[in-house]
C-alpha cells in the first residue's frame, strides 16, 4: 500500500507540473505576438483548460480508453461521464494509481492540442471560430487518436511506440494548426515584399513561457511513467532534460549560420523542439541518444520555420515547426535511437504518424471549412489592424501603454 500511496503521489505532482504547461503555452504566445491582442490570446488558453477538462469529462476520457473490448480496433466508447469504480472514490485503479488521478492527468494533456493551434492562428481567427473548433478537437479527434494507442487500439496492435505524445499530443495539435493556418491566409503585411519579421511584444514573456513548459515537461514524460518507478522516471528526466538542452545549442548554431544574428527566439523555439522530439522514446533513449534526438530537432526547427515562412505559412509562435515537424521527427526517432531501434519499429512509426496525419487532415479541414462557411473564422481588416482586445474585448491588457501596431 506504501508504493501504491507514493505511486499515486507522484502522478498528482505530475499532474500539477502538466497543469503549469498551460501557463507556459499562455506567456509564449502572448509574448510572441503584439501586445494589441495579448487578452484575446490569454482568454483563448483560459477557455481551452475549461474546455478541455469539461469535454474529457463528458466524452473524451471514455473515447480514449473505452476498454479491452476494442483491443486493436479504430473507435470504441464506454458510455458519457466518468463510471464510478465499483468499489469505492480511490480504489486501486491500476497498479499504480487511482482512477481520479488517471482521469486528471490525461484529461490535462487533452487540452494541449488545441493550446497548440492556439498560437499558430493567433491574432487573425475569430474568438467563436476558434472556441467551436476547440471544442470539437479536443471532445472527438484528440481522444479517437489518443485511444488507437493508448487505448489499446489498432496502433498498439500494430506495434507503434509513443511514450508521452510526440504524436498522439503534438502532432496531433500539429496538423490542425496547419490546416488552420492554411485556411485563415496570413496576417496583413506579412509577406508583403518576402517575408516580413512581425516582432512578439514581450520577448522576457515568452522566455518565461518556454522555461514553464520545460519545467512542466518533467510531469508531463515523468508522469507519463505511470508510477513512481525510480530507475524508469530518473532516466526520462535525463534524457528529457538533455534533449532540450541540446535542441538550444544546435538552434543557436543553425539560427547563426543561416543569420549572422543571435535570434533568441530560435533558441527558445529549439528548446521545445528538444521536448517535444525526445517525447516519443524518453523511456528508451540512452543519454547519448537523447543529445542526438535534441541536436536534429534543433537543426529541424530552424529549417522548418525558414521553410513555412517560404511557403508563406504565417505561424506567429512557430508552432507548426515545432509540434507538427519536430513531433514527427521524435516519432520516427524511436526507429532509429534507443532501445527499439529497427527497421520493423521505423515502418511502424511510419505507418502511425500517416495514419493520424491523414485522420487529424481530415477531421480539422472539415472542421474549419464548415466554421468558415457558415459564421466565418477570419476578422475583418479593421479588427485585424486595430487589434482584437479591443474589437473582440472591448480593454486593453495594457492600458497605461497604448501603442499603435500596425
């Protein structure tokens, strides 16, 4: 009972550190865009948490995990709210936790996707587009995915391997950004003339952002242990930590060879890009493995956000880069570092990052489409210039300093 208790306290700790993310994701983006629409960005992470926690509740979590019966299938669902276990509030739902902290910690990484088309789309979408699409993601696609491997589901048959979300998580708020960036357009004046440097109002902001989502990235792969299992939980904060460590340095070097210039907002967006690789196999990797794992994903992150702005895909806070390119990259890094290095395990990595990519494809272009179509999910040109704390709020985050941002 002793290691069950200290089991248990170790996934509700993890659970709070998850919970901070939230925090982390709402200072970076905010940071990285224009101090004119700071309130409609952090009403936005307000809402996804709400919105989140209340759809995993109703739907998501018995979507996600709706029980052997549906071991190796596509879709299963054990009924609307949360089941009471038969024998009492806290029994031992598994063997190392109770069924509410289960039911908490991934009901917290169920509001991390929409978190990250959040800042993708930030300062052009439509507050109720946005809020309608939140809801649908994170109620129906985010735990029709999550269940295909965790779950149980035909991924798990299928032998695919995603520790704490690389793809199940990242990619999968990764490929709804894209989508969304591509149907929304870019923000006015961004490539007009090439690609135009639209500048974060609060860079120490999003420098704070980024070191909340490192310190909660220890709850969200430590926790993703299952347990308080010494040796398995000491290794994963190793290799999380070298991996993000490694995903600065090599930013640094890439940003400054393609630059000339010491861009800091590549070597935060490197430090994520470390995360979110090292993701996938924290459990398997060697700290060697990691460094390596980390020091692509930062080479990667540089090259993607160069190549999006080429394709003139305008993503303020590089969130497609870096959960979408960088967790594809961590996935398939499970087939080649670590443990479960092989060719059979890369053609499983594969074959899972295409089959959610072309499910979330789908899902979140309908989705946008239908929102498009009908209320619209783009403001007008004045809302967009003037800014949407005061079109969408009617305040200002920072009334004593208004400044004109065009």
């Amino acid at each position: 009972m002793e290691m069950f208790t200290i089991n248990n306290v170790w996934m509700m700790i993890s659970i709070f550190l998850v919970f901070i993310m939230h925090l982390g994701f709402g200072t970076l983006e905010s940071g990285l865009t224009r101090s004119k629409n700071t309130i409609n960005i952090l009403f936005k992470n307000v809402m996804i948490v709400s919105i989140g926690l209340l759809t995993y509740t109703f739907i998501g979590f018995n979507l996600m995990y709706p029980g052997a019966e549906f071991a190796g299938e596509f879709f299963g669902f054990a009924g609307f709210g949360l089941t009471l276990p038969e024998n009492g509030l806290t029994p031992e739902y598994s063997e190392g936790y109770t069924y509410w902290t289960d039911f908490l910690f991934q009901a917290m990484f169920a509001a991390t996707a929409a978190t990250i088309v959040s800042g993708a789309v930030a300062e052009r979408i439509k507050l109720n587009a946005f809020l309608i699409f939140s809801v649908i993601y994170v109620g129906l696609v985010y735990p029709i995915v999550g269940m295909w491997k965790w779950g149980g589901g035909f991924l798990d048959a299928l032998g695919f391997y995603d520790f704490a979300g690389s793809t199940l998580v990242h990619s999968v708020g990764g490929w709804a950004a894209l989508i969304a960036v591509i149907l929304l357009g870019p923000r006015i004046g961004k490539y007009n003339g090439g690609a135009k440097a639209i500048e974060g109002h609060n860079i120490p902001l999003a420098f704070v952002g980024v070191f909340l989502l490192w310190f909660g990235w220890f709850g969200f792969n430590g926790g993703s242990v299952l347990s308080a299992d010494a040796g398995t939980v000491s290794l994963v904060l190793v290799t999380t930590c070298l991996a993000a460590a490694a995903g600065a340095i090599s930013a640094f070097f890439t940003s400054y060879a393609l630059f000339k210039s010491y861009d800091i907002t590549m070597v935060l967006n490197g430090i994520l890009a470390g995360l979110v690789g090292i993701t996938a196999g924290a459990d398997l990797m060697s700290p060697t493995d990691a460094i390596l794992i980390g020091l692509i994903a930062g080479v990667i992150i540089v090259l993607a956000v160069t190549a999006l702005d080429k394709l003139k895909l305008d993503d303020p806070v590089g969130a497609i880069a870096v959960h979408l390119i960088c967790g594809i990259w961590g996935t398939l890094a499970v087939g080649i570092f670590g443990s479960k290095a092989s060719l059979e395990q890369l053609g499983s990595q594969f074959i899972g990052v295409l089959a959610v990519g072309a499910f979330c494809v789908i899902a979140s272009f309908i989705i946008l489409f239908t929102l498009k179509k009908t209320i619209g999910i783009r403001v007008s040109e004045k809302e967009e210039i003037e800014g949407l704390d005061l079109h969408e709020h009617g305040m200002s985050a920072y009334p004593d300093f208004r400044m004109n941002e065009h």
